[in-house]
C-alpha cells in the first residue's frame, strides 16, 4: 500500500494498527508543501480553518500533526 493509503487507513481504523512506518508518502500538491515549509515543518503548521471534505490535504497533515 503506498503511504498515502497507508495515512487515510491509518484514520479510518486506528484500532486495527499497532504502527505505522511511512517513508517518504505523497502529502499534497506544491501548495500544501510549501505551506509546511513556509511554517518550518509540520510540528510549527497550523492549519486555521478548512472544509477536511473538500481540503483533504490539510486534512492528512493535520491528522499527521497529531
């Protein structure tokens, strides 16, 4: 499974997961990257506010944030 799927797994049914390792997994187009590096990474991004139905991209790296 690739890392994306592996993610969206991960928050659909944390239960059935003992862990995870995700190397190098597809977060997004530029914009969602570079807004992570514009904030010094992931741990330093907030997201504000976003529809998670229609922004899934912020939705994954909020949930990774986590």
């Amino acid at each position: 499974m690739g890392g994306l799927g592996a993610i969206f797994y991960l928050k659909e049914h944390p239960k059935d997961i003992k862990g995870v390792v995700i190397l190098g997994p597809f977060l997004g187009d530029d914009s969602i990257i570079d807004e992570l590096d514009e904030a010094g990474g992931l741990y330093k991004w907030h997201p504000g506010d976003y529809d998670p139905e229609d922004q899934w991209q912020a939705n994954i790296c909020s949930f990774l944030k986590q």
